[in-house]
C-alpha cells in the first residue's frame, strides 16, 4: 500500500488509499493508547535520519551564516511520533543549532477507554500548502516535492540523488528576493506593481525549474538564468531602496 500511495503521489494521482487512515483506522483500531506508544518506540528505533538533512544544515551554517536554523515540522502523522524521532536524534539536532519551533501533526481520538477509534486529519496531502508560510523553505521528498512546486511552494527535494546544492542555493535567494520584497514601503502604484512583477517572475522561474528537475530534465540552464535574473532584480530593489529613502 506504501509504493503504491507513494507512487501515486509521485506521478500526480490522488491515491485511493492512504497509508495514515489504513493504519490508525484499522491497524491500530481499539488498541489502547499506551500500547501505541509501544508500536511508536518500535518505529522510531527503526527509522533513520535522511542524510542530506545534514548537508542541508551544514550549507545552511557555512554558506548562511545561520547561528540558530529554526525548523517547522509539517506532518501526516501525529505529533507524539515526532517529538519522539526528534528525541531520538537531540544530538544531530544539537549539534546543528536546529531548534523545533513548532509541529503540527494529526490527532488520535479514542473512546472513554482510551482505545483508539479515529484520527482527525488537520493535516491532508491536499491541504498541506496551506500550512506552509510564503515565505517559508520546504525540505520534501519525491512523493510531493512536484505537487508542492506546482502550488508555488518554495520546496526543495532532499531524497537521495535528487538533492542538489544548486537547487538549495536557488532556493535560499529566491527566499532573499521574498524578504527584501515584502519588506519595503512602496509610494505608488507604479513601484507595488514592480515589486509584484519581480516576485512573480521569481516564483514562476523556480516552479518551472523544480519541475522540471522532477521530471528528470536538464535544468542547468535555467539556473543559471535565474541566479541572472537574480542578480538583475536586487540591484533594481537596491536602486527602488535608494529612490523610496530620498
């Protein structure tokens, strides 16, 4: 059921069946609460860190300068298993400077027995971008990096060969571009719809590229055309800054 979930995700389709409901709905239905947590400390021995978190993390120290990397968790499941996996891993987590500053996960619902009878999905593959702040970077795997990028979410694939330094370079400028942008105080019509143009050129350029990327297409080029366009669009902000602070 997970390949094909995954699968699905991957090529586009709405699964039929989704592995989260399978499990809690009917693995796991009348199993009393404690006990879940038992099946959760089974998981989480059994799960591993994906590496390239730490080459993300590392990038993000060296190249960024990030004292303190603040990471939101976005998940399916629920936040009990989270907080564990995190627990797990406190000192990969430490030793990055990453701080958790919040999760949102699914709710278990039990009976007057605490016997489990439901999950209540805040969380959903269709609803998932909007927890996600615009402004945001969103560590993803090949399941919905797609889906992400085409909803115009600034995400980055980190599953195995699909991660590239590139891509995340591409991604934190485009971030900067979003900063810069909202941060200023247009006078008129004229510098708001400027301003507007250059973000949505930004947003369209980096769909086009991540999709591309998932779809297994040489994007090198349209790389390099965007750290162009980039390059262009700050010196442009920089000359607005000039002209606004007069």
């Amino acid at each position: 059921m997970i390949k094909e979930y995954r699968a699905d995700l991957i090529n586009g389709k709405v699964p039929e069946k989704k592995p989260i409901d399978y499990f809690y709905k009917k693995s796991l239905k009348d199993i009393n609460i404690k006990s879940l947590h038992n099946v959760y400390d089974k998981i989480v021995s059994e799960t591993e860190l994906n590496p390239n978190l730490e080459k993300v993390f590392d990038y993000l120290k060296k190249e960024q300068k990030m004292d303190k990397i603040p990471l939101f968790v976005l998940s399916l499941n629920t936040n009990t298993i989270i907080e564990k996996f995190y627990q797990k891993n406190i000192d990969f987590f430490k030793k990055h400077n990453v701080e958790i500053v919040g999760i949102i996960g699914n709710q278990i619902k039990t009976d007057e027995n605490n016997n489990i009878i439901d999950i209540y999905e805040h969380v959903t593959d269709e609803n998932k971008k909007d927890y996600i702040p615009a402004q945001s970077i969103m560590l993803a795997d090949s399941r919905e990096t797609r889906s992400l990028a085409e909803k115009n979410i600034n995400v980055i694939n980190i599953q195995e060969e699909k991660f590239r330094y590139d891509i995340l370079n591409l991604s934190l400028k485009a971030h900067e571009l979003y900063i810069d942008i909202n941060g200023i105080e247009y006078k008129n019509e004229k510098q708001q719809k400027f301003l507007e143009n250059i973000k949505f050129e930004s947003i369209k350029k980096l769909k086009d590229i991540k999709t591309k990327h998932e779809d297994n297409q040489d994007i090198d080029l349209l790389i390099s055309q965007y750290l162009t366009f980039y390059e262009e669009s700050s010196r442009l902000i920089i000359e607005l800054l000039k002209k606004t602070s007069l």
